[in-house]
C-alpha cells in the first residue's frame, strides 16, 4: 500500500492536482487543494494510504511547487 503526502501549507492553488485526479483530491474553501480522506501528519502535511494511486502519481508530477510525494 502507498501513502500520498501533501504538504498543504506550501500549496499555491493552482488546481492542477485536481483537474488530473478528482477522486483523491478537490479544492478546499481557502483556495487551497485538499487530499480526500486525509489525515494531519502535523507541520502541515496531510497524507493518506491508498491501492492504486495511479492519478496522484501524476498529479504528483504535474504540481508545480513539487508538494505531493508518494512513498
């Protein structure tokens, strides 16, 4: 199983992890992207397991400040 980690404090809201992946990721009310289902790692990354990540991989790839990592 892999983890998806989001270091939401530096995202910049381009909505570009959403566009490619909707179905682990949506725009929060800030204007900041959100991980669905994610829980706080605390000092502000957020992260969560998942069986095919297929789409955050590339969402990871396509963020253009780099704050999406999959381990």
């Amino acid at each position: 199983m892999a983890k998806v980690i989001h270091q939401r404090d530096k995202c910049i809201g381009c909505g570009t992890c959403v566009a490619v992946c909707p179905s682990f990721w949506h725009m929060g009310d800030d204007g900041k992207a959100s991980l669905k289902d994610a829980k706080d790692a605390g000092e502000g990354k957020f992260e969560c397991e998942c069986e095919d990540c297929g789409c955050c991989k590339e969402a990871a790839t396509a963020c253009p400040v780099q704050i999406i990592t999959i381990e």
